[in-house]
C-alpha cells in the first residue's frame, strides 16, 4: 500500500513538472547592442530577475551585436515565430505603428527639456498604439541627441552638397529631411555602417555620441556639427500574440521589471550621451559651429518636408501638430518645470 501512494506521488510530480514545463516560455529578444554593453548587462539582470520571481516560467534569450541581422529581418522573423521580440530604436520603429517614431523627426526639439515635457504628455499615445498594433512595450529610453559626424567640416548648406551621408533602413521622415537639402542619402543597415566608413562608400553619419563610440564609427570621422538633428530613443518590441502565452500574474512581473529597467535606461540615457560627446572631444574629434542664417534655413526646409510626409499619410498629422503645440507652450514659459 505504501509503495502504491508513493508510485502516486511520484506521478504526480512528473505531470506537474510536466504542466509547469509546458507553460514554460522563453522570449528570443535581437539586439545590435553589443555583448557585454551596459544595456545587455541591465537587460540581463532583469531577465535573471523576472526568471526568479515566475520561479522559471518565464525566461529571455538575447542575441547581441546584430547577429539576428538588420531591423527588417528581426521584424520577419518575429513574424514567423523565431525570435518573439527585438530592442529597436527611433527610425525603425514605424514599421511596427507609423506613428511611433514621433519624438525622432529632424530638427524638431531644441533641447532635451522640450523632448521631455513633450514626452510627460505624449508617451502613453505612442505606446498604447503601439500595443494595438501588437506590440507589447515597457516605455521608451531616451539616448540625447544625434548629430552629425564627418570627415570635414559641415557648416553651410553648401557643404552638405556631395556628402555620401548615412541613412538607416526604414527612417522615411530622416530619408526626405535629407532630400529636402538637396543631399542624396546613402541608405543601408546600421551593421553595415562601420564597412560603408571604410571603404569610402560613407563619409557622414548622423548619430548620438553614445552610438559612435559604443559601434566605434569615430575612429573613422573627424568632425562634430553643433546642431541637435534628431532626438533619439529606443524601446523592446515583444509580439503580443507571445507574450499573450504568459499567465496574467507573469505578464505583470515582467511589465513591472522591465519598466523599471527602462525608466533606468531613460534617467541615463542623455547623461551617457553628454559623457560620449566629451569624450570624442577629447579624443580628437572638433566641433564646428554652423552658420546661424543656413541653420534658420535648414529648420525651415526640413519642417516643410516633416509637414508634407504628414499630409501624405506617413504618420498622424494631428500628432505632430500637437507635439509643436507642446513644444510651442514649453517655449512660452506657460508650463512649470519638466518632470
């Protein structure tokens, strides 16, 4: 009789370890953040966190460095089922929800105080469109401003004429700000980047410092425009069919740890980015100073062609006008202090 219950015992465990390993999920996550990145290792810790406290129910697998390919292929293979997520940032997420590339378009923010109140009131549109579209989110982090980097001084619009400037895959509202002054964008992957600055096909980026040193493209530029082109931001994109495979407790725990991760990332981020940009100063890199008249002139056409694109259907028009509307308001002195 004894050794009856203990048969029973035993196979009860098994069908119960059977049940939890059944509902087990592990969330395949592509990265061109690099092993061994501060992101990677924040991400990491959380990932060993939320595997804790859903006693191993859910897990996370990063693969670094780009070696799941370019932002189109993760976005493929998400749909096919192979990886169940990707870290993407601003510029590439409007294939996921046209709208969500919002905060990044060309020469709109002056100083990361606007990109900050605007965002206090504009975040949860983006991300709730980008949940309705299928895309779970855990908040956006800011990386500062990019800028542009090349391999001789750029300070008039007639400079910019010949440049082979870099254009990252998928940035519509980036592509036609280029066309609109008269430059014909060299348009490939960021994994691709440092090869095109090699060999010549490349002589200008445009990116936040931070980016410059973690990829190492400044080892190959020379010089550093003082203009804020694009603010920058990033967020992890997961399928909301697959995280709809987690229970509603571990959908929780994972919502609340890497929310707090991000809220991290999005402190740190233009701290990082100031912290990068004088270290490119010191290492050799020089800022030029553009002409204030070409500067009025640039701002003019390149929000002209942010307008067109609207009117054209490539992103909520009404958006943009009330992010100008906030933007116009912190301006004017009419809002207290940004959070």
């Amino acid at each position: 009789m004894k050794y009856t219950t203990v048969i029973r015992v035993f196979a009860c465990l098994l069908l119960l370890m059977g049940y939890q390993a059944a509902f087990a999920q592990t969330l395949k996550i592509a990265t061109i953040a690099p092993e061994g990145s501060s992101w990677m290792n924040d991400m990491k810790r959380g990932a060993e966190v939320i595997e804790a406290q859903t006693q191993g129910r859910v897990k996370f697998k990063f693969y670094g460095g780009g070696v799941q390919g370019n932002d189109k292929q993760v976005q493929r293979k998400m749909r096919t089922g192979q990886l169940q997520g990707g870290a993407f940032t601003s510029g590439a997420m409007n294939m996921f929800q046209q709208d969500a590339d919002l905060f990044s378009m060309p020469m709109v923010f002056s100083s990361i105080d606007e990109a900050r109140y605007v965002r206090s009131q504009m975040d949860n549109i983006i991300r709730e469109r980008l949940e309705q579209a299928g895309y779970v989110n855990f908040g956006f982090a800011g990386a500062g401003f990019a800028f542009m980097m090349s391999n001789k001084p750029l300070m008039t619009l007639a400079e910019l004429q010949g440049q082979k400037v870099w254009i990252p895959e998928g940035d519509p509202t980036g592509f036609a700000a280029l066309r609109a002054l008269g430059v014909a964008p060299v348009v490939m992957p960021v994994t691709d980047v440092m090869t095109g600055l090699q060999t010549d096909l490349l002589d200008s980026v445009t990116v936040p410092p931070v980016g410059a040193v973690v990829f190492q493209w400044h080892t190959r530029l020379k010089y550093i425009t003082d203009l804020p082109i694009a603010y920058v931001y990033a967020a992890m994109l997961i399928d909301s069919k697959a995280f709809s495979k987690l229970s509603a407790q571990d959908q929780g725990i994972t919502r609340e740890v890497m929310e707090g991760i991000y809220r991290k990332f999005d402190q740190n981020g233009a701290i990082d980015n100031d912290d990068a940009l004088k270290a490119l100063l010191e290492n050799g890199l020089q800022m030029v100073a553009p002409d204030s008249a070409d500067v009025s002139q640039w701002r003019g056409l390149v929000s002209e062609s942010n307008f067109r694109l609207g009117q054209e259907g490539a992103f909520d028009p009404a958006l943009l006008e009330q992010m100008k509307n906030l933007i116009q308001e912190f301006r004017s002195g009419l809002t207290a202090s940004t959070p």
